[in-house]
C-alpha cells in the first residue's frame, strides 16, 4: 500500500485529529495545515490545529486560522487519536509540539523534503512535489472530496509561496495546471499575493535595509551571503517572522550559485542558516552536513557557535560543494 494510500485509510477509520506543523510557520505549512482541517472537516472528523508559533500577520487573511492555537495556549488534549504532522522534515523542527507523540498515538507524517527521515507511524514522502499543499490537493482528489474556495485558497497559498511566485525550480506544468483549477473557485491572485509580498510593516522594511547592508560576496562572485543579529531585531522593532524572503535577495545576484542568510537566535542559542541554490547545486547536502536539511535548492540548518565561526564554516563548506560539482559536473543532486 502506498503512503498516500495509508494516510487516506488512517483518515477514514480514526475520529479524532490533531493536526500541526513545523516552527516559525510559513505559507506552505499553514496553508497544508489549513488545507488538511478543512478535508477533515468535511469528513465530519473532530480536528484541533496546535503549533508551537503562532501564525504570522501576514497570513491571517487565511481561513480558520484563528483556530490554530499555540502550544503554550492549548488544553490538554488527551483523546486523540492521530498526530497530522505537515511539511515538517524531522520531529525536531515540530518543537514543543512534539510532546503530543505519545505511546499508543498514531503519528501520520506528510512531507515533502528530500531530508525527511521518516519519523511517523505512517509516512507519506514525496520530494517531487512542488509543496506539501500539492500532497494535500492530491489527497482531496484521491478520496474524491469536493474542494471548496476556502480550501482552494490555503492550497494555493500553500503552493504559490513554496514556488516562490512560481519562479523556483520546482515549478512545473502540474503545478500550473493545479493552480489554475483552485483559481476558478473564485481566488483572486492579485490580492492574495497583496496579502503576502505588500504588506510589510515598516519596522521589516528597515530591517530589510539593515541586513542588505551587511551583503558579503565570494572573490568569484558565486557565493552571496547577508546577517541579522539580534541587535538588528531590537533596533528596527521587526519580527522574526518577517524575514520571510530576506534571502532571495542575494540569490538574484547574477553569477550567484548559493545565497545564505544567517540569522542569530537567542531562543536557540545558535545561528539559523538558510540557503538558496541555483545552477544545479544541491544546498541539502551543505543543510544536512550541519545536521539540517530541505530540499535540494532551499535548506536550512542551526549551526551552533558565534555569528564569524559559523559564517566561516559554513562558506567553507559551500565553497567545497561548489568545487565538487565543478569537478564532477556529472554528479547527479537529488
């Protein structure tokens, strides 16, 4: 039985859900999460929706996520039956979560990052799906659910942000075909992307400022990088959760192969790595050397260490993948 195939038979025989994702939620892991509440509620299933973030403003256009709660916020949840756990690579990144994996609890993992380790009870992995809300649209039309505009949205929400506006690499015919079935259920795109991209706070502008500020690039020009401490945060007033695409911004360098952000983290005591590929380089394979991971053109990792020791590592560590690929440009990257 194939994995889609399980997660459909745990979703018809079990009552009671609990669905969540991994920390610091975006696009694609609200909108799958939004997504897989609102099948479940067709199926006239019980299903809570706890993470341990709360949702960022700038998807709060999307519905039911008022019903998200954060962990620290929740009631204590004990007759569930299965953990939905949504476009999350390892049990680590669910973070506090993670305390509702219990003996005798069912967890159901839908994901699809190259690096997922395959932690549930039931896996559903998939790396040639463009989002996690391409998995979630499948299984609407696998269990021949109707799809409604609210579920329509928070699956192209979902797919939209994780394609980066449909200009990554995993962009494909599929997934414009896909897209352009969930907009006849009455989307408009142009004020949902206004929801996303234009409407910044100014304190995430001037932090935006601040970080291209510190914009480093390799002698060869392939490698690009930029910093936020946590000074910058204090200083501007912006969010952490509105850095949201401060790394694509040393990726339109022309020449570029690998763009890096790193950001400094008192709450993990380390520095969070994100990086960006294009030209064929697989930056999973710099992600998972440092313990993290993704997919092959977007990964990230937590590299403990001051701000210059991390920074220094890593870009060795980018340079060695970048000399490898050049030295062997056959090299398959998966």
């Amino acid at each position: 039985m194939s994995g889609l195939s399980k997660v459909i038979d745990v979703l018809r025989r079990y009552n009671r859900f609990l669905i969540t994702t991994h920390k610091d939620p975006e696009g694609d892991s609200l909108g799958s999460q939004l997504g897989l509440f609102g099948l479940l509620s067709q199926l006239g299933k019980a299903a809570y929706m706890v993470n341990e973030d709360p949702v960022p403003p700038t998807y709060r256009f999307l519905p039911w996520n008022e019903k998200i709660i954060t962990v620290d916020k929740s009631p204590i949840l004990r007759h569930i039956d299965v953990l939905l756990v949504v476009d999350c690579p390892n049990k680590e990144r669910i973070g506090k979560t993670a305390e509702y994996m219990v003996e005798g609890r069912l967890v159901v993992n839908i994901d699809h990052h190259i690096s997922n380790d395959g932690f549930g009870d039931v896996n559903w992995i998939d790396p040639e799906a463009s989002a996690a809300g391409e998995m979630i649209y499948r299984l609407f039309k696998k269990m021949k659910m109707s799809i409604n505009r609210e579920e329509a949205m928070c699956i192209y929400v979902a797919i939209l942000t994780d394609t980066g506006s449909f200009r990554y690499g995993n962009t494909s015919s599929r997934v414009h075909r896909i897209a352009s079935e969930l907009l006849r259920y009455g989307l408009n795109p142009q004020k949902i992307a206004s929801s996303i991209y234009e409407a910044k706070r100014p304190q995430a502008l001037k932090l935006l400022a601040m970080t291209l500020g510190t914009l480093n690039i390799s002698d060869d020009g392939k490698i690009a990088w930029v910093k936020i401490t946590n000074e910058m945060f204090r200083s501007t007033g912006a969010y952490s959760n509105e850095i949201e695409g401060f790394v694509d911004y040393p990726r339109l360098l022309g020449g570029v192969k690998v763009a890096l952000l790193f950001r400094e983290t008192s709450k993990e005591n380390g520095i969070k790595v994100s990086l960006r590929a294009k030209g064929g380089v697989n930056v999973n394979n710099i992600a998972s050397h440092f313990g993290g991971g993704g997919h092959q053109a977007a990964s990230g990792c937590l590299v403990k260490g001051p701000m210059n020791e991390v920074e220094r590592v890593v870009i060795e560590r980018v340079k060695k993948e970048l000399f490898d690929v050049k030295r062997y440009p056959e090299k398959k990257t998966t």
